[in-house]
C-alpha cells in the first residue's frame, strides 16, 4: 500500500453538453457608454441646482411635459414601448449563449473544453463527401442537430453512391468528436436532374 490515499474519481459525464458564451462586448459596451452619459448628464443638473443655478432647460421642459401629458399619450406610450423593448433584448442577451457557430465536442478525462466551428465540420464533410467515388460535387449545411448533404453523383448508380456516401458520412461525423452527434440528412441527385 502506497499511503497516497485513494485514487481520484474520473469525472462524471454530463447529461447535457454546454454551449459556449459570447462575451458580448459591444452591447455592454454602448448600454455602459448610455447609463453613464445620462448619468452624468443628471448628476450634473442636479448639482447645478444645489449650487443655486436653474436646472437645465431641457431637464425643466421634460418634467412639465411629464407632468401635464396623459399616460395613454402616444409619444408616452411609444416611448416607453422603445425602453420595453430595448429591456427585453439587454434580457435575452444576458440569459442565452450567443456563439452559436461553435459546436461543443466530447470531453475527455482532462477538464478543458473544446469547440468546432461550424463552418469547419462544413467543409470537412464537404470534403469527405467528394472522396467518395461517383459524387461530383457536395453542398453541406450543418446545424445544431443536423448536417444536410447535397451531393450531385456523375457517374455509378445513384443508391450505391448513396450507401457509400452515407457510410463515409458517419464515419466523418463520429470522427468530429462532438457531444451532441450529428444526425445526416443526404440528398442525393444524378448530374442533370433538377
């Protein structure tokens, strides 16, 4: 016995992959930059009335203006539609992931996560698609879930290509190493047809 104590367990895989977040730096950036010029616009006039001097005459106007309209005024109302809306995409922002072109992969023993870019498993099941003997050219559309193939056969017969392709398809995706495996959808048409 080594006297070590025990060996650490291996992690635990998650039943869910998770996704990668945007840093959203420019939409912090100019909601900061707004908060802190009408802050510093107010602190400001508030301070020159301390001071004794009048308030700002737009400051002034705009207290009238909201004191004497109705709240069913329609520059009220579209106002404050504008700032609900503004709200609500500074919400969704903050609460969902923003890079979506970034698919997970598989997990190792090691703590460190990696992701593939989406138009890189693109072009790599572009590429294994026109390996395969018959397939003129491929188009490949992947998304979260699903990689769409559409491949244009030359030569062979149209279900063999199929089969070959299908079979180099899943190959191709099982060596992407992604936690949410790719479901294939293959379209597949003789040069010619429409």
């Amino acid at each position: 016995m080594s006297g070590l104590g025990p060996s650490p367990l291996p992690p635990r895989p998650r039943s869910r992959p998770r996704r990668f977040w945007s840093p959203r730096r420019l939409p912090a950036a100019i909601t900061a930059a707004l908060l802190a010029a009408v802050a510093g616009l107010l602190l400001y006039d508030v301070a020159a009335v301390r001071a004794g001097r009048p308030g700002m005459a737009w400051r002034r106007d705009l207290a009238d203006e909201l004191a004497t309209r109705p709240l069913d005024d329609p520059w009220i109302l579209a106002v404050a539609c504008v700032a609900v809306v503004l709200g609500l995409w500074l919400l969704v922002l903050a609460v969902t992931p923003g890079l979506r072109d970034v698919l997970a992969m598989r997990a190792g023993t090691a703590p460190v996560r990696a992701g593939l870019d989406r138009h890189a498993a693109e072009l790599t099941l572009r590429d294994r698609a026109v390996e395969v003997a018959g397939v003129r050219s491929a188009r490949v559309t992947v998304t979260r879930r699903t990689a769409t193939v559409r491949a244009v056969v030359a030569f062979r017969e149209t279900e063999a290509v199929r089969a070959d392709l299908a079979a180099a398809l899943a190959e191709a995706v099982e060596q992407l190493a992604l936690a949410r495996p790719l479901g294939l959808a293959l379209h597949v048409r003789r040069m010619g047809e429409g």
